[in-house]
C-alpha cells in the first residue's frame, strides 16, 4: 500500500505538494503546543500554528516559484522566532521543505546560498528573542541544521536523478548501437554471401554458356571438337557445384573448427583458371611483373576474385578471342590489370581519355561504369572487394579500344579491414 501511494504522488506532483503542505500545517498543531519546558510552557500556542498554516498554504506555489516560497517561508519562521518562540523541525517544516523543493529545482550555487543567508538570519533574530530555555549555541546551531540539512539532502536527491537520467540515456544510447550495429553486421554478411555466390556461380555458368552454344556451333561441322567442348562443360559444372557446395557448407557451419574446409583459391589457381576459359573460346595471357610476394589469404583470394571476375565479363561481353592480364608486384601493393582489345565495333567507336597524369590505373568512363551497376552486381562486388583489404578499383574503356579492369591491391591488409569470404 505504502508503494502504491508513493507511485502515485510521484505521477501527481501536485498532490504531493498539497499532501506535504497539509502534513506540516497539522505539524504545526503539536509544535505550537510543546513550546518551553515541562513545567513552563509558552502561555499562547496557536500565533506560532496559526503563522506556520499559512507557511504551508504558500508551499503550494513552490513547483512553479520555489524562490519565492524560500522567501515567504523564511518570513514566517524569522515572524514565529521574534514572537519567542523556539524553531523547532515541527514549526520550521514549511521552510524546510520549501529549501529541499528549492535545491532540487535550482543550481548547487543558488540553493546553498539561500539555505546559508536563511540560517544566518534565523539565528540572528532567534537567540535575541528567543525564550532562553536552552543555550544560545544551542539555538543558534538549530537554526543552521533546520535550514542546511533540506538544502544538503535536496542536492543529493538532484545528483542522484541527474545519475539516473545518465544512466538510462547510456542504457538506450547503448541499445540503439547495439540495434544499429547488429543491422550493420548483418548487412554486411548479406553482402559477402552475394557477393561471393555471385563470384562462385556466374564465373561457371558464364563458361558453360560460352561452351554449351560453342559446341552448339560445331555439332554438325566438328563433331570430334564438340564433344571435347562438351566433356569440358562437364567439368565446369561439377567444378560449379563443387564450389558451390563448399561456399554454402562455409555459411552453414561458420564456428566448426575442425570442419574440413577447402582452402580459399588464390593466384596459385590462376593457370587453372586461364584453362577453363581456354576451353570457352578466350585465351588468357598472364604477365608478372617484378618479383612474385607471399601474399595473405585475404589479399591473395581478392586478386584471384578480381581477375576471375574481370575475365568472365570479357567471356560474356566483350565478344573477343584473348585477354590479357598484367600482375605487377611493387614492394608494398600489387597491382592487377585485366584487359582486352574489344571487338571492331567498340575500337572504331567514339570514346574519352581515361588515364590519369601519373596514375597506373584507368580514369573510368561515367556511361560504361553506369551500365555495369544498372546490368548486374560484378563490378560493384570488385569495387566492394578491393576496397574491404583498403585497395582501390577502376573501370573503363581504354582509349586504343576494349575494356580494362585495373585494381591496386596492399601486400598487408590495415587491420580491421576485410577478412577471405571462404
């Protein structure tokens, strides 16, 4: 029952403020009535009553105007004190409440300094006229507890609800970060799982796209060739759901230690590659530059990714026999170059410088990279990956002709930057 009432003059601040008023008022019945010694009492009780209910009538106004009420309330108690009455905690409860509801809504400054000028002004108009009954010190430091306890117990109960609301705006500020950073993981983890399907599956069916309509072709004029083409689509798409079925294995079981993973595919693989697309129809040239660096499994399988990705795109568009890719090792990055010489139509075509003064990599064509975004997901998953390992990607035509993916790759990732997606 207790806490129900509590609860309620908490939603109600008015009526806790009347309910505190009309205890101090009844309060003042007993103060005014217990004033002197046992055998010498004060001869009238009901002045000093009568002047503390209406200190207490005033408590009402003190949500709104706390200054004021201070001011009123000190009044009245310094009016009962001069009337030679003692101060008691029953006649000085309006004040003392009026200074707790004051030191709450103020600043520390404003409340102390109201609490002090009222107890310096109580005991200078107490001890003169005060009965006597017990030592001026003694009056005097009444005075001074009556008026500094509300103002020291006001100004705990405010830090104590400034805590509190810190408190709860960390817990809600701690929520909506745990909330946005969850969104966040997950929509990176999205990304990487299209992005790495995307890289496992179109390489492979673009391949056995360009096999199967090769040996469509030959069927009727090349028998013999067609079945060769046809026994290498075989071996594509087993490689496909081999791959596939490691990649999605990968996200089923990502905390299994000890599950048998096949190793992330890097430039060791490229020969491998270069074969696969051999079989489609497109010759693919490799040229290293420099000496080859170990690189990390994060870098190795984003330059496998990019030149896989750059040369499934020139077997699906560029209608073009060769390829060429360019692998150029510096001492602190690594640089990829994809290119092709595009068909007659793209070479006697219109086209724009796109080099940079002083840049290895291709300035891209605005129309070309816009076509790419709006048609399909591979070039905005190699931009996606080159800048995970803190790289950086650029596309476009070249000016002689064809398309070039160029990408420059650091040799040691930052930290905190992306990790292998398989």
């Amino acid at each position: 029952m207790f806490a129900t009432g509590q609860r309620y003059l908490r939603a109600r601040p008015t009526a806790a403020t009347v309910a505190a008023a009309s205890l101090c008022a009844v309060a003042a019945v007993p103060g005014g009535m217990l004033q002197g010694t046992p055998g010498h009492r004060h001869p009238l009780w009901w002045p000093a009553t009568l002047v503390t209910c209406v200190a207490a009538v005033a408590m009402v106004m003190s949500r709104n105007r706390p200054r004021i009420t201070v001011v009123f309330t000190a009044g009245c108690a310094s009016a009962v004190a001069v009337a030679g009455y003692l101060l008691t905690p029953l006649l000085s409860g309006p004040l003392m409440a009026s200074l707790y509801r004051l030191s709450i809504q103020t600043r520390s400054k404003t409340a102390w300094v109201f609490g002090g000028v009222t107890a310096a002004v109580l005991a200078s108009v107490s001890i003169p006229a005060g009965p006597h009954v017990y030592p001026p010190e003694l009056e005097a430091l009444s005075c001074v507890v009556w008026a500094l306890v509300p103002v020291a117990l006001g100004r705990w109960f405010a830090l104590r609800l400034a805590y509190l609301d810190v408190e709860r705006a960390r817990a809600e500020h701690a929520e909506r970060t745990r909330e946005q950073l969850a969104r966040h993981r997950v929509t990176e983890e999205r990304t990487r799982i299209a992005r790495e399907l995307h890289d496992v599956v179109a390489h492979h069916l673009a391949l056995a796209n360009a096999q199967a309509g090769t040996a469509a072709h030959l069927m009727g004029t090349h028998p013999d060739r067609a079945q060769e083409i046809l026994a290498e689509l075989t071996r594509t798409t087993s490689s496909a759901l081999r791959d596939l079925k490691a990649t999605v294995g990968l996200l089923r079981e990502p905390d299994e230690p000890d599950a048998p993973l096949e190793p992330a595919p890097g430039l060791e693989r490229l020969p491998e590659l270069t074969a696969s697309f051999a079989a489609a129809g497109l010759v693919v040239t490799i040229i290293t530059d420099g000496t080859r660096r170990h690189l990390s499994p994060t870098i190795d399988l984003t330059a496998f990714r990019i030149v896989q990705e750059a040369l499934t795109n020139v077997a699906k568009h560029a209608a073009v026999p060769s390829a060429r890719v360019r692998l150029a090792y510096a001492a602190d990055r690594l640089a990829i170059r994809v290119t092709d010489r595009g068909s007659r139509q793209h070479r006697e075509g219109p086209h724009q410088p796109d080099r940079r003064k002083g840049s290895p990599l291709p300035e891209p064509v605005a129309e070309p990279a816009k076509k790419a975004v709006d048609t399909g997901f591979g070039l905005v998953g190699l931009h996606e990956r080159a800048l995970s390992v803190g790289g950086h990607l650029l596309a476009g035509r070249r000016p002689d002709g064809g398309f070039e993916v160029a990408a420059e790759l650091p040799l040691h990732p930052a930290a905190g930057t992306g990790h292998p997606d398989r």
